[in-house]
C-alpha cells in the first residue's frame, strides 16, 4: 500500500466519521511520524479492528489506526491482540509480521533474531530473545548485542531479571539481581533482614571454632552501633545478714524450721549462708499471681511489647538460670525471680553484653539458646522503625534510611576485621545495606520506599510499601500506590493494598482466613464513613486467603507493557507508508 492510498483510506475513514479533513490531515501526519520512528527489531502490539477479506485495520496503542493486507491462507479474528516486529523500514515502506512471544522451541522468531545479532543459539539466548519480546523490547542486533553482553557477565543470574532491570532502566550489577531476586522470593522486606542478621550474629558464636573471646569483642560492637556510647553498669546489691526462723517447704506445704544466716537481694533472691537462729518468716508454696496485660498495654520498646509470651518465657528462663546476672541485675526482674515485661529491650541487651561478652561458657550458652538472637532482632527493630506521626516529619525516612545503611557498613567491616572466619556475618550485614541501595535506585525511577512502623495499640511491626511512577506523563503523575503488610496477633497475617488518585481511594483487604475476613468485613463500614469525612471517595474490598505484594508484578512491571498473546501465529504482511 502506497503513502497516498494509506493517506486516503485514512482520510475517508475519519469523513465518514464525521472528523474534518484538517484534523485527518494532522492524524496522518501523526501516523506517518509514529510509525517512521519504529526501529527494524522493534516489537509493538496492535489490535484486529476490523477484518473484511484480506485487509484488516489494526489499532495502535496511540489510538491510530492502520490498513494492512493479509497473505493468502491467513485468518484472523475481530478483537484479537496480536505482537508485530519491524522487519524493514527504510522510510519509504515499513515491512512488519507477527511474532510469538510464547518462546516455545523451534519458533523461527527467537532463532532469527539470534541469527542475524550472530549470537550463538543457546538456552540463556533464547530464553533471553523470548524476555525482551514478552516486554516488547526492541530486539535489533544493537540490542540483543548489548543483552546478550549482560548475560554473559551475570552467568549465575536469572535471564528474566537481567532483562526486567534493563527494561525498567536500572542497573544491572550482581547487587541488584541478588535482591530482585530477593525480592521476586518475598524476602525484600528490611526487617527480614535485620532479622537474618540476628540470627547470622548468634550462629556464628555458637561455632565451635569461634574464639569466645573474640565473639565479645565483636558483640560490644553490635550493642554500641545499636546503642552508641551506652553501657550497663551492674547495680549496687544492697546485703542484709538476718537471722530468723522460718517454715521450710515440704511436699506437703509449709512445715516449721531454721534457715541460716541469708544474704539476699532487694527483691529476696538468692538465699544462702549457714545457720544463726532468727525471727520468725513465712514462706508460701504459692506465688501470687501478677495481673496479666494485653500484650500492646506493655510501654513501647519494653520487653512485654516487643516478644510473644512464647519468647518472653523462653528468655526470661535463660537469664534466671543465671544467678550471678540475677545478683548484678536485680531491678531487671521480679520479685519472683522472673524477668519484668516491662523492663526495656534496651536495659537487657545491654546488660547481657556486658555480663556474658567476657565469659564464654555464658555466651555459647545464649547464642545456643536463641536468646540472643530474640533480643537483638527486637534491637534492631526499634532502632529502625518509625511510630506512623514520624512518617510526617519531614526528613524522618531519609535519616532512617541513611543511618541504617552506614550502621550496617560498619558491622559489615568490623565482621571482617573481627571475625574474618565467619563471612556469613559479614554478607549479613552487606545484605541489609545492599537493600537500601536497592531502594535507592529503584526509589529514581518509582519512589518507592519502605517503611518499617510501629503500631500504638497493636502487637506488631509492619511494613508500608509506598509507590509512584516518575516515568509517566505528568498529567498521570498524581496517582500513588501503597501496599501494607501486618502480621497481627488476631488478625494473622493482613495484607492492604491502597491505590489513590486525587480524592478517589480503592482500597482491597486481604485476610489471612475466613474468621479475620468476617471481622473485617463487619466493620469495614467504620473506615468508609471515616474515609468520606475526609472528603475521599472510596471504593473498599475485603478478600479471604490473603495476597502478599509481588514486587516485580506490582511495582516494577506495573506500567510496563504485557503480552496478551503467546499463540504462534503463522501469517505475514507488509504495511507500506
């Protein structure tokens, strides 16, 4: 088809429209412009609009439309999406045909593309050939020349995600497909790892071949980039030498006795001596019992608030196991002998590095417990969460993010200088900063950010997933998209993802079973009604099974173009301009 006929056909389609001729003017001249900028290997997608004989007019992404003539034997159907390639445009005529981007083995559009780039068909290639297609990535020798370069230097790297980087215009680094990848496997989150570096730090004291000495050194190192410049001073044990007479405990219940002469603590711990007569005590078989509090009514960064009763109990019967850290730090526990839930996280981990950094049989015996790791990981937590009013101050999240990524550059170079046998430290710790660059780079592109909370009121960390795409139109810029994960002691795990654009706000709940779906979804009207007080017009869904965040598929790939087909489809045309 000639410049003029298409010229034409165009024009008489847009009169029998009722458009007028300058306007079509201006639409062909759009057209002719759009498709001279298509590059030979380029891939693009048109719709069968229309189908009468051999011609069939295919939609353009754009809104434009263009007449092309089908080889005999060919069929089609009106509505199907269908991928085209560039095979010549030499400004004259534009020569296309549709592609399969299904990648299945033997398709002739994988095997020429490599053919003609001269790069060695292989299974990375083609895979690779068949990514770019699905992307609709131009696929010239230039460009599967440059592809094909990244795949050779990152061997180890998944094809997909070199390409998913590339398309979404950020670097390709071994750094950046480790944590794609980390993020593609539901591992992105900072405080997962944070959490796997807690548990790095007590594995590798717990080694056999690990120098105690050395593990405490390396130890007074995390407390003091988790709490600089603090130390926990033993405190002033106040002895009292008594002499009385008491009832001893049998089996049977209180029967009468002498005790010795007793040195003990404030609390009335840590009974000992030898025998003076005395006044009279009596000591009961049964303890009272403290009032319980919800688990969220404990003060923020105390240890009732930050572990489960599970892990509190766990904790609590390794440090009174230990009289001598009893005798040193008594206003730790209760009268009881059990560690206070509202002694701060703070107070015992700093108190734990102290007593046991400088003796080893105590510091295997933490590390092989999992104590340590539960007080650090509930250290790092607080360190680096931010409570939901601090999210508004301005520059809160950049100093979060910048102190953490210089907090673990520096375990990350101590781990190396202190403990260089034990490099599983060290990437620990690489890990969590890699992260944030990550984040970093990605945050060019998407503004995209974590933010680890705290939650008033609640018994749980979360994470706020907050996106935007800086690449689109500026017109198109005003919507924002955030997704948040909570795993709740009721709830379970809950999932909300929140997408706004001006005063219009979708939200969609996703619950972990049938019973929290019920829960919320007999209350969601509550939030609704809040919502449009406001001023928002919400749109709100709840859904059972719950959904978590595909970071690939929600954020990076999300204004990408997908494939909608992947049938081989076995015909050719020429669209001439």
């Amino acid at each position: 088809m000639q410049i003029s006929d298409l010229m034409n056909s165009y024009q008489n389609m847009l009169a029998a429209g009722g458009g007028k001729v300058p306007e079509g003017t201006q639409g062909v001249e759009q057209l002719v412009s759009t498709l001279a900028k298509l590059q030979v290997g380029q891939i693009f997608e048109g719709t069968v609009n229309s189908v009468k004989g051999s011609q069939v007019i295919l939609g353009l992404s754009s809104g434009q439309n263009i007449t092309a003539r089908l080889d005999k034997g060919v069929s089609v159907e009106q509505g199907e999406s269908v991928f085209f390639q560039v095979k010549k445009n030499d400004g004259k005529m534009i020569s296309i045909h549709p592609v399969s981007i299904g990648g299945e083995s033997g398709n002739p559009a994988l095997e020429n593309a490599l053919r003609a780039a001269q790069i060695p068909q292989t299974e990375s290639t083609i895979r690779m050939v068949d990514e770019m297609m699905k992307n609709q990535m131009p696929i010239d020798t230039k460009s599967l020349t440059d592809m094909a370069r990244l795949v050779a230097m990152h061997p180890e790297a998944d094809v997909q995600d070199i390409v998913t980087l590339k398309q979404s215009d950020l670097p390709v680094t071994d750094e950046m497909l480790t944590q794609l990848s980390n993020y593609k496997a539901g591992e992105g989150a900072l405080m997962t790892g944070l959490s796997d570096l807690s548990g790095a730090i007590e594995s590798a004291f717990a080694m056999e071949e690990t120098d105690p000495a050395v593990a405490g050194e390396f130890l007074r190192e995390v407390s003091d980039v988790i709490y600089p410049g603090e130390k926990a001073e033993p405190q002033q044990v106040q002895v009292q030498t008594l002499q009385q007479e008491a009832l001893q405990l049998s089996e049977d219940g209180l029967v009468a006795g002498k005790l010795s002469e007793e040195t003990i603590t404030p609390d009335g711990r840590n009974i000992r001596g030898e025998g003076m007569p005395g006044a009279d005590i009596l000591i009961s078989s049964e303890q009272p019992q403290e009032e319980k509090l919800a688990r969220y009514e404990y003060p923020v960064g105390s240890a009732g608030r930050a572990f489960s009763e599970e892990t509190f109990s766990s904790i609590s019967q390794t440090l009174k196991e230990d009289p001598e850290f009893g005798s040193k730090y008594p206003d730790l526990f209760d009268k009881h002998g059990n560690l206070k839930k509202d002694a701060t996280v703070k107070d015992i981990l700093l108190a734990v590095t102290e007593h046991a950094s400088s003796n080893p049989e105590k510091l295997k015996k933490l590390s092989a417990s999992g104590t340590l790791k539960d007080l650090l990981s509930a250290a790092f937590t607080e360190k680096y969460s931010l409570e939901p009013r601090e999210i508004r101050e301005k520059g809160k999240i950049d100093d979060m993010y910048q102190k953490m990524q210089q907090d673990m550059q520096r375990l990350s170079q101590s781990a190396k200088e202190i403990m260089p046998n034990s490099m599983p430290l060290a990437q620990a710790a690489m890990d969590v900063k890699e992260n944030i660059d990550f984040i970093n780079q990605v945050n060019q592109m998407y503004s995209y950010i974590q933010i680890p909370i705290k939650l008033s009121g609640q018994d749980a960390t979360g994470e706020l997933y907050v996106y935007n795409n800086k690449k689109r139109k500026k017109e198109d810029s005003d919507e924002v998209t955030a997704f948040l994960h909570f795993d709740l002691e009721h709830l379970g795990s809950t999932d909300i993802s929140v997408r706004m654009k001006g005063k219009n706000v979708d939200t969609q709940f996703y619950m972990a079973d049938d019973r929290s779906y019920e829960l919320v979804a007999n209350n969601i009207h509550i939030l609704e009604a809040k919502l449009e007080e406001l001023g928002y017009n919400c749109k709100i869904g709840v859904e059972s099974g719950g959904k978590p965040v595909n970071f690939v598929e929600d954020f990076i790939k999300r204004d990408a173009p997908t494939a909608k087909s992947s049938s081989l489809l076995r015909y050719s045309f020429d669209v001439r301009a």
